[in-house]
C-alpha cells in the first residue's frame, strides 16, 4: 500500500477543507496520514505552516497533499512555495464560481460555516435540547423536537442526534426502545403523540452484539440471541406504525443524517 501525508490547511475551523478531504477516500490503495493546521490566519502561523509542510516533504521523500482553505491571497502563495501538491479552495472553486456568477466571493474565516442557515445561538440550544432528550432522559418537551430517534440500544442514536444538532441546528431527540416498549406493544404517549418526527434506525445483530460487548462483555443484553430478538420486535413495531428507518450497520453519521434531513424536509 502506498503511503501519503496530507495537510488540512484553514485559516478557520477547516471544517470546509476537511469536507473537502472526504476526495481521499475514493483512493482506497493509499494510506493516508492526516495533520490538520486550522485558524491559520497570520503570518506566523503560516510560515509555521509552511516549514511544516516542508520538512515532511523532506522526510518522506514525496511531495505531501495539501488540501486549503485560505482566504488571504498572501498567505496562500506562501504556503505554495512548499513542495506540495495543492487543492486549494478558493483557487480551484471559489473564484472560478465568482467570475461565472460576476461576483466578488467573500474570503473571510469560516464563511462557509457560519452560513450554513443556523446561528450560534440556535445550534446551541439544538445541542442543549439534544443533551437534554437523549437516550429517554426526558419527554418533556417533545413537541419542540425536529425528529425523534428510536432504536434498540446502542444503534447509533446519540452520536446522530447530537451531529444534527451541531451541524445543523436541528433539535433532535432520541429515545431506546426497551423490552417494555415490546411487551406493551406501543410507545410512551409522548412519544406517540409526535408519530409524524419519529424517524428509526436499526441495526445488524452481529454489529450490535460486538458493540454491546464492548460495554457489557458476557451479558445476557449483549447476547446475541438477544440482540436478534430486540432487532426483531423494534422493526416489528416500526413497521406497524409506519415508521420510516434506515439501517446503521454500514452507514456513517453524515449518510445518516441527510437521510434524516430529507424527512425532515418533506414533513
């Protein structure tokens, strides 16, 4: 297998830049080894990061992959006089979109982020609200929710809920469906009253037998007789109520999430 360093260069959060390094993973023959320099945003910070670069070109003995999000004109053709193969945002995307649309593009730190629809404040108090409702903490509050979660245990709620909430700004509570949920047949009232934002998740009982082995080793809840079982009767009820899911098993938070969004969207 290959190997191959790559730098995540923002003057910023570098959340855009990291975005853009999801490209990598189309390469699956290289192993790439990841250093990420956000708020890159003085002088300072930039010859660092350019010696930095520099010296691990030396040392590998190949030319590293930047990956960049810079606004200031300067600082990127700084950090361009390294050995380095560069992608650099506003080169490759941004001002080529300017010309086309006539416009000059803004180049301040974070631009992308901080226009993502959602303010600081609101994406505070959706993860305030998500820390609030997860795992069943509460129903109270329910009807201020975006979507509600449900799954077995240990499926992948938590970590979904609070990525919609920080990236999106989305109240997003999650509640486990428990053998009391199966025995009565039906979810707590709270729940049910808001049928139309529950969205499920499931899972594959081998994946969830080795995660709740992880937590619980030899139990009779990481069993997997009894993560079957569990899966069973969750699907079960979903598919009686009508409930939309989508299976965890081999999907990540972000695939997740913009199936959640898209529901979200349609409501």
């Amino acid at each position: 297998m290959n190997h191959r360093s790559v730098f995540i260069i923002s003057d910023g959060t570098g959340i855009t830049a990291g975005a853009l390094s999801k490209l990598l993973e189309h390469f699956p023959n290289t192993k790439f080894t990841t250093t990420r320099l956000p708020f890159t945003d003085n002088d300072e910070k930039v010859q660092a990061g350019f010696e930095h670069i520099q010296k691990v070109a030396d040392q590998d003995g190949i030319r590293p992959i930047v990956i960049m999000s810079v606004g200031n004109g300067e600082h990127r053709n700084r950090l361009k006089q390294a050995n380095a193969y560069f992608i650099d945002l506003f080169h490759r995307f941004i001002y080529p979109l300017g010309s086309e649309l006539n416009q000059e593009p803004l180049t301040g730190a974070s631009i992308a982020y901080s226009s993502m629809g959602n303010s600081y404040h609101e994406r505070m108090e959706a993860i305030n609200f998500t820390l609030n409702h997860d795992d069943g903490m509460t129903n109270t509050g329910l009807d201020e929710a975006e979507v509600i979660l449900i799954g077995v245990s240990r499926c992948g709620k938590t970590p979904t809920s609070i990525y919609l909430a920080m990236q999106f700004g989305i109240k997003a509570a999650n509640y486990p469906l428990i053998p009391e949920d199966f025995e009565r047949g039906s979810f707590p009232a709270a729940v049910e009253k808001n049928i139309d934002k529950i969205f499920g998740l499931t899972i594959k009982p081998e994946r969830l037998h080795s995660v709740r082995s992880e937590r619980r080793p030899d139990s009779f809840y990481a069993s997997l007789d009894n993560c079957r079982k569990e899966i069973e009767k969750a699907e079960t009820m979903m598919r009686r109520y009508g409930i939309t899911w989508a299976d965890s098993t081999s999907r990540s938070i972000e695939e997740l999430s913009a199936l959640i969004l898209q529901k979200i969207r349609q409501r």
